[in-house]
C-alpha cells in the first residue's frame, strides 16, 4: 500500500482494526484465510452498529426481524439480518445514509437495464476513495506505475468508467487514458486514434465495444495484437466463453471478466485460469440464498447473490438481493489467489422461458459463437407464442456466404445443443450499440 493511503487512513476516524488489517496484513488476495475473516468480521460490526446508530431506515429494518448489532458475533449470524432489495431503493436517493447530505460527494445511478425506476447510490470522499481503494489485489490486477490503460467504458451517471479511472490513477498510480464509451467524442475512429498515438499496454471495455473497436482498428489500419497487450478486463456485460475467445484473438491477449454493480461496487475479479471470478473479499461477504425462501445454500449450490459491503460507512450495503445467479467455489484457484471463487449463472430476470423451459442468453450465446461461420454479431429474436420457433438474426463471418444450406446447417446445430427449434435469418449489417448490447428482442 502507498504511504499516501497510509496517511489518509491514519487521519481519519476508520474504524482501528481496519485500519490494522488494511496497513499492516498482506495484500487482500494473498492474506491468510484466518486474517481475512477476522478483518471482515471486525468490519461487519462496525458497519452494523454504525448502520444502527444513524439511520432510521436500517434500524427500523432491524428492529422489525428483533435484531441487534450485538446479535452478531460471527460472519455466520449475517443470516439473522434482513435482506435489503432494489425496490427499497428505487427512487429514494438518500435511504441509505449515515451521514448528512452535505458530506456526499458522488451521486451516480443505475443504468435502467432491469427496469422501474432508477436508483441512485450517493458516496461520501471516504468511502468512495479512500476505504475502497485501501484493499488492493495485485496478483488478480497487476497494474501500477508506467502502465498506461485504455478506460473504454461510460463515464456519464453510472459507475463503469469512473470507477476504473479512480481505481487506475488514484489506487495504482498508473496513466489513464478516458476514451470512454458510445458518448459525444468517443467514437471508434476517436478512440482508435488514441489506441495508435498511446499505445496503451491495459484495456478494459465492455465485450461488444472491444468487437467493435476491433472491426475500427480493420479499418483504421491498426495492429492490435501488435500492442502486446499486458492485461485486459472485460465488464459491463454478460458474456460467454465462446465470444470471449473471439476477442482475444482479435485483439491477441488474455481477456478476463471482472464483475460488479453498481449498489455492491467491484465483486470478482476473473485470473487467466478463467474459472470463476475471485471475490473481493476484503470488499464484500457474499451468501448464496434461494431465490424463493431465501434460505442459505451451501457452496456448489446455484442461487441468488446476496451481498454485504465491507467498506462502505455512510451509505452501508447489507444483505443485498442483487438478482444474480451464481455459486460459491471453495476449492484452491491454480493462480494461487486464497479468495473463494464465485460463478455467474446469469440474472434471474434475464432468464427466458420458452416451451417451459428457463433459457440462459448466455447459455444460447455459448452455442451460437462456437458456429465459426456466424459473425459477431446476432439476436434472438424471441416468438411471441411456444408454438414458434426462436429465430436467431445474425451477420455471418468474413468470407463465408449466405444459403439455405447453411442457415439449415446452423438451425441444426442449434437445435443438437439447446433442444429447441430455431430459424435462421442472415442480415448484412445489425446496429452496433454504443450503450449496452441488446441480445435478445421479442417479436
């Protein structure tokens, strides 16, 4: 840790122990197991109490489940606590916080991918600069000095691109470059410009902007395998292996997954053995419940992602229902990281249901992209009835020509993994979003 955070942590009232853990403990994704659950143990019920003390909304949640603070003696009393749900945040801005308005600084808001109203979550200086950037994770992000990052994601009203500018420049002191993403002045020809003047050596984007300025930098007569490329992060997005792949080998790297939200801040960070996310675990506890009980499932059980903030103080986070699906995985990561691994099975309201069944987009997408003659760019296009069939719209890959004999041949393939039946429809150009990708549209 820089001795400028050890400054900035000595000078404010955090809680000591946390301040102990952060200075003096070694790096969050090398810490020992006992360590660890001490530090989040001890933040915990700083953040319960704190939680408690000054807001009405937490304490009444408390006080209606007959549960105190004091109730919670270990990380396994989380599941007293009641769970907190986007509908009792949406459109209530300062639900959340333990502080006066005056001491926020940030107020950023949600993307409007999951529909109702909107949600914003407000930050004072501390907890969005200081405490979140005091536990750092250099095996699982090695970034620092004289690396120079591309930060190809949104900057405006959601927390994507200012959340890696921050992490970048303020917590690893490495060069940003804020091409940003779909906005005024980051088009493609923009940013690939920026990509040949700069020559940066870390990306992160969203899965769709990279296809995207891959098709660019074709056109732009830039060499991106010729970058060399130290790391590159994708987000923002769900995205499967299969496309993934397509990626590296358009830009020449390893390209791996990093996952958060924005009520929960960053949650998994992805090694290049590419099996599960590593959970931030100096940042977040994470449970694995039922979707419908909400009882807690063991580690290798699919259910939803409950979350509970380790560093957030003035606007705390506690047993979060994110809608996520996924699991807990236990098992020692061949990287050599001790954080638990976590597996993303999607959004439980992105499920699909067709003929009964619960369809993954992500799932379908795997299928589709290890066709090698589709291109990159497609869309479920779901029936109005079961009595359809799901038609798959897509461009086809460079070189390769359309027929029915081949739209055939890839409804077949389909039809072989997903046991469903699908049409075919090949279009010379789909639109290329500059926000988030649409994958799935309805007739």
């Amino acid at each position: 840790m820089s001795t400028l955070f050890e400054a900035r942590l000595q000078a404010l009232k955090t809680p000591p122990a946390i301040s102990r853990y952060l200075l003096e403990g070694a790096p969050a994704d090398r810490m020992p197991t006992e360590k660890l659950a001490n530090y989040q143990l001890e933040s915990l019920k700083a953040i319960l109490q704190r939680a408690y003390d000054h807001s009405a909304f937490y304490r009444e949640k408390m006080t209606r489940s007959g549960v105190r603070p004091s109730d919670v003696q270990q990380l396994q009393d989380l599941g007293k606590l009641p769970f907190l749900t986007k509908d009792e945040l949406r459109g209530n801005p300062w639900i959340l916080l333990t502080c006066e308005k005056k001491d926020i600084v940030l107020i950023q808001v949600s993307t409007g991918t999951t529909g109702g109203e909107e949600i914003y979550m407000a930050y004072t200086w501390n907890d969005y600069l200081l405490h979140d950037l005091s536990p750092q994770y250099p095996g699982l992000f090695p970034v620092g000095p004289g690396d120079i990052c591309l930060n190809a994601l949104p900057y405006e009203m959601s927390t994507a691109g200012l959340s890696f500018h921050k992490t970048f420049m303020d917590g690893y002191q490495a060069t940003v470059i804020p091409a940003g993403k779909g906005g005024a002045y980051s088009t493609p020809t923009k940013t690939l410009k920026m990509i040949r003047d700069l020559r940066p050596n870390v990306v992160v984007t969203s899965p769709s902007w990279a296809i995207t300025l891959a098709e660019e930098a074709v056109r732009s007569n830039v060499a991106l395998p010729d970058l060399g490329l130290k790391k590159m992060w994708l987000t923002g997005e769900g995205c499967s292996s299969a496309f993934r792949q397509r990626v590296e080998t358009l830009w020449g790297t390893t390209a791996n997954y990093f996952y958060g939200s924005l009520e929960c801040g960053g949650l998994g960070i992805e090694c290049d053995a590419h099996n599960g996310y590593h959970l931030t675990q100096a940042h977040v506890l994470m449970e694995i419940v039922d979707p419908k009980t909400g009882a807690l499932l063991q580690p290798g059980a699919v259910g939803e992602i409950v979350v509970t903030a380790l560093l957030r103080y003035d606007s705390p986070i506690i047993r979060f229902r994110t809608g996520d699906l996924g699991y807990l995985e236990t098992a020692p990561c061949a990287c050599g990281s001790t954080l638990t691994r976590f597996h993303l099975r999607g959004r439980a309201f992105d499920q699909l249901q067709f003929r009964g069944k619960a369809l993954s987009p992500l799932l379908l997408e795997e299928f589709l992209m290890r066709i090698p003659e589709v291109g990159n760019w497609f869309q479920f296009v779901m029936p109005s009835s079961d009595s359809a069939r799901i038609k798959i719209r897509c461009e086809l890959a460079d070189g390769v020509q359309p027929s029915q004999a081949l739209a055939a041949t890839i409804a077949s393939r389909m039809e072989a993994s997903a046991h469903l039946p699908f049409d075919i429809e090949f279009v010379g150009h789909l639109p290329r979003p500059g926000s988030k990708v649409l994958r799935v549209v309805r007739e």
